[in-house]
C-alpha cells in the first residue's frame, strides 16, 4: 500500500497528467498548478519548491533556444539550399533533400530552432516547383525529431535524463553519448521518410499565416553601392542572379542623381544608386551578399542608439494620415520622428523614383526604422498601423558566419570536456547578443518561457516522486510484468511507454516523470540504468502520432494543411522502426548487464 505521501504524490501527478490531456489549461499553468500543490500538500518542501528555476536543464535549454535564434539570423543555410534547388527535380528529392538539412541542423541546435530556419524555404520551394507542401513539411517536423536524438542539446529529453543520470550517483551523459544510437535511428529514419512520405495526402491546403494573409507585396527600396561592394564591375544581369532574379533593378541613379532605366548588360560602378524592387526577406539577403548600402538606414536620430534600441516596423499607411500625398523628405521623417525610411510596396503599381521622393498614398505600405521606445508613439501621430512583425531584417547588419563559430566553440568546448554544458552554452548565448547577433529582444523572444516554466516547476514534482518512493512502486509494478520478458524486453516496455505518453503529453514532463521510474525498474531487474535512460530519452522525442506532442510537429499543422488524424498514416511506421532500432542497438552501445 502506498503512504500517505506517496498517495498525495500521484494524486497530484494524475491530476497533471489528467489536465495535460484534457488541453483546456496551458501545460505552463498546469505545472504551476502541479507546483503549487505539491508545495500545499507538504509533498515538495518549502526550501526546495524553486530549485528547478535554477537547475542546469532550463539553463541550458533557454541558453540554446537563443543560440539557435542567432543561428537561424545567418543566411548561408538559406543560400547553400538555393545552391542545390536547380538539381532536385522530383518531389522525392526534395524531401530527402530538406529533411536531411533539417535532421542534420538539429543534432546541434534546438530541434524546433533548425525547423524554424527551414520552413519559409521550404513553403518557397513548394510555391515554385508546384509541390503539396503537405509532402515536404509533415516528412522535415519527423527529420527534426530524429535528428535531435543525436546530442545532449538537440532536445530536452536528453537533458533530462542526463540530469537522472547525475543524481543517481553516476556522472550526466556526455555531448556525444546519444550519437552512435540516435545516429542509426535518424539514418533509418530519412531512409524511410525518403519514400514514407507518398502515404500523406497531397490534396491539403495550407492555412496563410498571419504575415501571408495580408499579402504586402514587393518592396521598393534604394541602395547604394559603396568602394569594396561584391558588385563593382558586374553587369545588372550578374546582379540580379545573384538573387536569382527575385529582386529587379528599376532604375540606376548616377552623374549627380540621373535615372537610366539599365538593361541586363549594364555595368554597375561605385558610388551608383539603384532602384530595387522585390521580397524583402530576399532583399535583406542580397544586401547581406553584396555589401550594398540602403538609402536611410542607420541615419539620423536612430544611428547613436546602441543596436537593441532600434527596430524596424512595417506599417499600412492609413487614409487618414498626414503623410498621405507628401513625401519623406516634405513630412521630414528623420527630423520630427526620429524614423529611417527604408522601403516602400505599393500594390499594383511599380514605383521608380528615388525613395526620398515617392508621394505616399492611403494603403501603401512602409518598412520604417527607428528608435524601439519611440515607435509606438511615432505611428500613432503618423496614423500608421504596424503589420506583424514578419522579421525582414531590413535596415540591421547581419553576421553570416558568427554565430555558427560560437557553435563549434561551443561544441568542441562541450564535446572534449573542457567546459561544461551549462557554462558553455550560457557563455554562447550572452556572447550572440553581446557580439550583435541578435538584440537583447529578439533574445528574449527566443527564449520560450512555457517550455522553460514547465521545466522548473515540474522538476521538484518529479524528485518528490522519487523522494517518496513512488517512483520505485510504479517502478515495482512494471519489474512484475517485465520479469516475465528477456531483458531487451524490458527495455522495449520502457520505450514503448514512453512513445505512449509523449503524445499526449509534452514530451519534457513525460521524460520528468518516466526517467527515475526507468532508472529504478532497472536496479530492481539486476539491470544497469543507463540503457534504460536512454531508452526514455528516445522514446520521449520521438512522438510521430499527433501535432500536440511537440512543437515541432505544431509548427507544420496550420501551414502543411494536416488534419489530426495525419499523422498517424505516417507516424505509426517510424514509430514502429525506431522501436525496433532502438531496441537493438541501445544494448550493443549501452550494455544491460
């Protein structure tokens, strides 16, 4: 019979478990519920409530999310997948392609980072070679998983039960002891998805999202080509295929201001001004490329702020607002405002004069800069609504190679033992926003603060399972049926409980409450806990049966066009081979006996 404690202890872990599925509350506000009762009863001491804010695993973890952030600012994966498009002719091709980026980014950042940085690629990719997304995304949600087995960091999971591993009186799991097992899941899984993907619908729509539903349109915007510029020399063609002609050059402004309208042979010379006009994503990427120069920014007011006091805003133009019918320079922007502007869109119409002198109208569309304190009240006076914010990057510097040096920095640091994870990764993300990778905003934004209080507050709930033995009696009912089963037996139950909850919980809870259960059944079976642990760490990320279970597989729902039932038709085969992977080579790497 379980004590009192222990009773009180899985009343509160069932009602957890209770509210998780039944998904009316925030997980975050379920685990500051399990939290608060846990303290209520007496289950979770008062001195040992908040341990799990300071813990290691929420360091780490909010340490790696803005580290992936910065990661996803660089835009040499977006230009290295534009180098291979040409050649991936088949849809086949293409999911193998994108779903092999993304498995391999995941092993060193944050699963739900690398997809991230993938997914606007790959919806481009559909949109111009006509493939259902539908094929490519559901196939790179499954990559990402696999992919994230492969290190400590790559997903919660593995910090957790590293964490199990430590309190249990062994050292944590090192940076590269997931790889020789989730190296041959993940390769068993991009060679199934290779051809699994043709069991998904491909007659799903998806939904636009927000920055979609209002289609702005191209932009147009001025640069200048400074002393040094890539282009120097180049003809307007060689140019515009740099952006695979995604941006057209309108005008070029020289001799003192006068406009020629260039064809593709026209050669381009220092100190020449061009009239641009394209996506603006695509823009950001060609000004990064090329070292142009956009007209107004990192003048006037805004440039003696330090870089996280400036932000740059689209806005819609309203009809009622003074700057309709007058240009920049008459409304002295710079001046009464303190704002840059950087671009202008315009729907159905192309505009070809220099940016100071474009006449605004009600509906046009602007890309403003300016200090992040003041743009609220800028707008309001100017009757501009922003747009959501769709992080063009228009108007910032950009480091290309930076934040993926702090990353072999950090893992060859992690990987040879000379720091630890916690200080190493902690160190990387102060040093992405103190280097000018991202702003101290945009590295807050990244940082997700349900997975993080989730985190903190489910850990002291899960030690007091342990603490009061429930653990070893959960653990005792298991060792009854697995007695029954050869020892690989045992370790396939671990697994496939694991499999079982992570969709319908989040996959961190789960690997909470199932790793010292694990860690336990295996001392009672004679067994060493070490497989056992990792057998929960796969069995936690790898949730391929809902879109709720992870946010990886949340983040492709709306714009893959899925419906729920989805991913089974999908899912459940990978489910079924990465048990059978796991089952038989987490033994040969992490002996049972």
């Amino acid at each position: 019979m379980p004590s009192l404690e222990q009773a009180l202890a899985f009343s509160i872990l069932g009602i957890t478990l209770a509210l998780f599925v039944w998904g009316r509350l925030r997980y975050d506000l379920v685990a500051l519920l399990a939290l608060l009762a846990a303290i209520a009863s007496g289950v979770v001491p008062a001195a040992d409530a908040f341990k799990g804010f300071g813990d290691q695993v929420v360091v780490i973890v909010a340490s790696a999310l803005v580290l992936s952030a910065g990661i996803g600012k660089s835009g040499l994966i977006k230009r290295a997948i534009r180098q291979v498009e040409p050649h991936l002719r088949s849809t086949g091709a293409r999911v193998v392609a994108l779903t092999a980026s993304v498995t391999v980014l995941s092993a060193f950042m944050k699963n739900i980072g690398a997809l991230a940085i993938f997914l606007p690629m790959a919806m481009q990719i559909a949109r111009r070679s006509n493939t259902p997304p539908s094929a490519l995304l559901m196939p790179m949600a499954f990559g990402s998983l696999v992919g994230g087995l492969v290190t400590l960091v790559g997903t919660s999971p593995n910090l957790i039960v590293s964490r199990v591993r430590e309190d249990i009186g062994g050292a944590p799991f090192a940076m590269f002891d997931f790889a020789p097992v989730g190296l041959g899941i993940a390769a068993a899984a991009l060679v199934f998805l290779a051809f699994g993907w043709r069991l998904l619908p491909h007659d799903r729509k998806g939904q636009p999202s927000a920055a979609e539903a209002f289609e702005v349109g191209p932009y147009m915007s001025e640069a200048r080509i400074p002393q040094g510029s890539a282009i120097v020399g180049k003809t307007v063609g060689e140019f515009e295929a740099i952006a695979d002609g995604e941006i057209v050059t309108l005008a070029v402004l020289r001799e003192g201001g006068r406009s020629y309208i260039p064809n593709g042979a026209w050669r381009l010379f220092a100190g020449d001004a061009l009239i641009l006009q394209g996506d603006p994503h695509r823009l950001t990427d060609l000004v990064t490329q090329t070292g142009l120069e956009l007209a107004g920014a990192g003048k006037g007011p805004a440039r003696n702020l330090p870089a996280g006091d400036i932000s740059v805003v689209e806005v819609v133009v309203m009809p009622e607002s003074a700057l309709v019918g007058a240009t920049p320079r008459q409304m002295r922007l710079r001046d009464a405002h303190g704002l840059n502007l950087l671009a202008v869109a315009r729907r159905g119409e192309t505009i070809r004069t220099r940016l100071r002198q474009v006449r605004v109208r009600a509906g046009d569309v602007l890309a403003l800069q300016g200090p992040a304190g003041a743009m609220t009240e800028a707008l309001r006076s100017l009757d501009c609504l922003p747009l959501v914010d769709r992080a063009t990057g228009l108007g910032r510097k950009r480091y290309e190679i930076l934040p993926l040096i702090l990353l072999g920095i950090t893992l060859v640091l992690v990987g040879f033992g000379i720091v630890p994870v916690a200080p190493a990764f902690f160190a990387a993300a102060v040093m992405t926003v103190l280097c000018g990778v991202l702003t101290l905003q945009e590295a807050y934004d990244a940082v997700d603060a349900p997975i993080l209080i989730l985190l903190a507050c489910l850990i002291p709930v899960s030690d007091a399972i342990a603490n009061t033995g429930g653990a070893q009696l959960i653990a005792g009912g298991l060792a009854q049926i697995a007695v029954q089963l050869p020892a690989t037996g045992s370790l396939a139950l671990v697994l496939l409980v694991a499999m079982a909850l992570t969709p319908f919980l989040n996959n961190a809870a789960t690997a909470l409450i199932m790793a010292p259960i694990a860690a336990d059944l295996a001392v009672r079976l004679g067994l060493k806990p070490d497989p056992f642990l990792m057998a929960v760490a796969i069995g936690c990320a790898c949730d391929f049966l809902t879109p709720i279970g992870h946010q990886c597989n949340t983040l492709v729902l709306g714009p893959g066009g899925y419906r729920f039932g989805d991913y089974w038709r999908l899912g459940l085969p990978l489910s079924a081979i990465v048990l059978v992977i796991a089952t038989l080579t987490i033994p040969i790497v992490w002996p049972l006996r």
